[in-house]
C-alpha cells in the first residue's frame, strides 16, 4: 500500500512540473484618461504549445472577483472598464495557465488600476544642435498631460549618461535641452512616465515607465556651405544640360543620413522655385538660354548647412536676331513663356526682368520705351523639357544715334594712303540697330562715300595724292538715318617722303 501511494504522488509531481506559471500579469492604460480600458501582458514561461491562460481580477475589499478574461492573444489580454466596475480600489490581479488537465497560477500583483499608466515610448519629432546645444522636440502623450522624462546620451562606445526632466501640460509639443560637446558624435534614448495627481495614486509608485524609444545617433551640425561642381554641355535646340555634383559633408555631420535641397528657378515664369530632394551627390537638369539660378542646402538630422546660391548667367546677348531659331509660336499658353528686359548697355541683365506666359512680342512692343534697346527670349515647355526657341534684340521704335563715334583718330599716313580708327558707338546711344557706318573723306574739293560694317572700328583710306590735307567725318546709320559726325583732319605725306619710308622699310 505504501508503495502504491508513493508512485503515485512521484507520478503526480512529475506531471505537475509540467505547468510552468507565466510571469505576474502587468496591467495598464496608455494615458490617464478616465475612460480608457486597460491590457495587461505578462511572459509565458511554460514550454508547451497547448496551454491556455485565464487572467483574474480579484477585488481586495468586497473579496470578490470583478471578472475572468480568457486570453485571445499569447502573454495578453484586454479588461474592458465597463467589466472592472471601479477601477480606484486594490485589486489582485494573477494569471492562471492550464496545459492538459493541470492548472497553475502566476504569483499576485496587488494594483490600483486607475494609477497603471503606461505612456507609448517617446517619439523625436525634430532635433536641432547648434554651439554644443541640442534642442530636442518630442511629441506629447495622447492626454496631452506633462510627463517625467528620463533621458540618457553617450558618445559612441562610452557609459551612459541620464537625467531626468519634467514637461508641463496643455503644450503642443514636449521640448528638452542637452548641452553636448562640439564636432562630437552622441547617442541619445528616451522614455516618460505618466504624473499621477489622482488621489488613490498620488505618491504611489504604480505609474510605470514607456518603453526606451529608438536609439538615435545625434550628428554634428553642418558648419559649411556645400562646395558645388557645375558642368555645362554646349547648348544645343535651345536647351542646356546643367550636371552637379558636390562633396558630402565631414563624417561627423554625415552620421545618420544627409538630404540634400536644391531649389530651382529654371523656368522665368515660375513664380516661385521648385524643390528637389535627394540624397544622391549629383543632379542632372536641363535650362533655358535664359539665366538661371539654383540653391542648395545639405540637411542632417540636427539642422542644415548655409545656403549655397548657384548663378548660371544667360548665352552671351545677340547684336542681331538669330535667323536660325524658328519663331513661329501661334499663341500664348501655359506652355510659352515670354522673357523681356531693358538692354541700355548691349550687355548687362537688369534687375527688373519681366515675364509671362500669357502674351507673345507683338502685345509689348508698344509698351516698352522708344529707343532703347531691350532683350527677349521666348521659352516653350516640350515634352517636359525647357527650350528656347527665340532670343533676341529689339526696339519698340528706333531713331538716328545721338552721337558719332568717339576717339577718331589717324594712324599709318603715307603719301596714298591712311588708316582712320575710332570706337562703337555705345549701345544706350544708337537708339535703333547700327546698320553701319558712313565715312566721308574731304580733301581737294572731292568728297568720297564709304560704308563700313557696324561691327568695325577701323577702315583703310586709299587712293590719295601726296601732301594733301583731307577731313574725315565719320556717322553711324539706323534704319531712322544718320547720327552726328564725328570730324578728324590730317595731311599725307609728299611723295618723296613716302618713297624715303618706303625704303627705309625695304632695307
């Protein structure tokens, strides 16, 4: 008989070690809510795969259960606060495991409900570091309540560091300063803490910890503007290839990732510039004939460098319309764009540029001012790609040139021949395209007319008889008629000096 108890009791045991109790449940709400419900989560510690867990709520002061949850989830259950009743009074909560016929209990945790509080682990919205601070800007709990905040930092490698802080209510956002070494990489992590002004829960320890959030590694911040290669391929149909490229920043400010921002004003109608973003350290793009203007900032998680600004000046301004690009645009869209500005000295962009889309050359050539040249391009967007198809000088009405051109002078006389030499006239008084020049050159009674190219400065007089004084007067032409002279006299030499330099010239 004895026997036969003792196997048996051997046998039970055994079977009984089978039912390994989980953990103590862990019972909580995500804010301090009134009318929040609670979960509760605990560790399963029992090996085998069929068991089944009941969590209890037992209440300490009516010594009765509030309610019996059947677990849906491994290691988790749900307390609705319509089933608990009142969540301010003590309550043994445990969990009960069964596996087969055997059942086993977690040991007791003895909690006020309401006072469980546990916060999601904090979220870092926004860093900023700047002269060894770091300004740090979290999202607020889903009550909007202040929280208690426990935040450690290290430099990569080292101990950590900690500290806690406490935030206030009713702000948008929590904030916190941490004074850092300069050009020093750290780490940083988070968790909060609900504060519990609640009477059951004042001064009690029931308020439990969020979660660590995500270790994050704190870079330096960007000291310097980036340093940018422009390569520009030779324009061709009106468009231009533009490549970028630029150097990262210094490995310090580089830790966790860099962005980079470049805005473009490629388009002259666009009244604001389009944004890109990339993380590559090269950018391709196609512009205009016109100027352009391209900015770009390199982005860490704690801030960004100064603003890089890249100038691409305008195709060198025509004297003349270029007859090979077609001008032949019907009508003015969202596709057109018409660029247009004074040009008073033949070279020099303004400031003020105009431009819009919805009108074409013939709707301002009355509108701008008589007599000074300006400038246009005509832009149209094709296939997603910016061309220019015009650029071009005009004048709305023209006049003769106020002036003839400067500095006249005479070089290399002989006794047949000189050359006279002076200087365009400027661009601001043509007042209409100088179609060329006109030199008249006087000399014993006999007036001889000459036309020379707008573009030259310089002309040969031949044909003249030795010793003989001449007068030659120089004008520039528009399609309005002549300018003013500008007058030189000189003399040629005889002709027996004339043979002397020759000579002297053959030896």
């Amino acid at each position: 008989m004895r026997v036969a108890v003792l196997v048996l009791v051997v046998s039970v045991s055994l079977t009984e070690a089978r039912c390994v109790p989980t953990s103590s449940p862990q019972c909580y709400k995500n804010s301090t809510k009134p009318d929040e419900d609670f979960i509760c989560e605990w560790d399963e510690r029992n090996p085998e795969k069929s068991q089944t867990h009941i969590l209890h709520i037992w209440d300490t002061v009516k010594n009765s259960f509030r309610t019996h949850v059947k677990c849906s989830k491994p290691a988790q259950a749900y307390l609705h606060l319509e089933e608990l009743g009142t969540p301010s009074r003590k309550t043994d909560i445990w969990v009960q495991t069964q596996v087969g016929n055997l059942t086993c209990n977690s040991s007791k945790t003895s909690v006020i409900l309401e006072c469980m509080v546990k916060y999601s682990k904090p979220q870092i919205i926004r860093m900023k570091r700047s002269a060894g601070i770091l300004n740090i800007t979290l999202d607020k709990p889903t009550d909007n309540k202040g929280a208690i905040y426990e935040i450690r930092w290290r430099k990569r490698d080292s101990e950590w560091q900690n500290t806690t802080f406490e935030t206030k209510d009713s702000t948008i956002k929590d904030f916190h300063i941490l004074h850092l070494q300069n050009r020093t990489i750290y780490q940083i992590q988070l968790r909060r803490q609900a504060i519990l002004r609640s009477h059951p829960c004042k001064d009690s320890l029931h308020a439990l910890w969020s979660d660590w959030s995500q270790m994050v590694d704190v870079p330096s911040e960007i000291r310097r503007r980036p340093v940018i290669r422009c390569v520009e391929k030779n324009p061709e149909n009106g468009t231009r290839d533009i490549h970028l490229s630029w150097d990262a920043p210094l490995p310090e400010e580089s830790v966790g990732g860099v962005k980079y921002i470049l805005k473009l004003l490629d388009w002259p109608c666009h009244k604001t510039k389009k944004k890109k973003q990339t993380t590559n350290q090269t950018y391709n793009t196609s512009i205009t004939y016109s100027e352009a203007r391209i900015s770009i900032i390199a982005r860490n998680k704690v801030g960004h460098s100064p603003e890089r600004h890249i100038f691409i000046p305008a195709l060198k301004h025509l004297n003349y319309c270029n007859s090979d690009m077609p001008s032949n645009i019907p009508k003015a869209d969202n596709n057109t764009c018409l660029e247009w500005y004074k040009l008073e000295d033949g070279e020099t962009r303004p400031k003020t540029v105009n431009s819009s889309n919805n009108i074409l050359l013939k709707d301002i050539k009355n509108e701008v001012d008589h007599f000074v040249r300006h400038y246009y391009f005509l832009h149209i967007k094709r296939n997603k790609q910016y061309q220019t198809v015009v650029m071009c000088p005009f004048y709305s009405k023209q006049k003769a040139p106020i002036n003839g051109p400067a500095n006249v002078n005479i070089s290399d006389i002989t006794h047949e021949s000189a050359v006279v030499h002076w200087l365009s006239i400027p661009v601001v008084e043509q007042q209409g395209f100088l179609q060329h020049y006109v030199i008249w050159i006087s000399g014993q009674g006999n007036t001889k007319f000459h036309q020379v190219p707008a573009n030259k400065t310089s002309f040969l007089i031949k044909d003249l008889h030795p010793g003989v004084s001449y007068t030659v007067s120089i004008s520039g032409r528009t399609e309005a008629g002549n300018g003013p002279n500008s007058t030189v006299n000189f003399e040629t030499h005889s002709k027996e000096m004339g043979t002397a330099t020759q000579s002297l010239l053959t030896e």
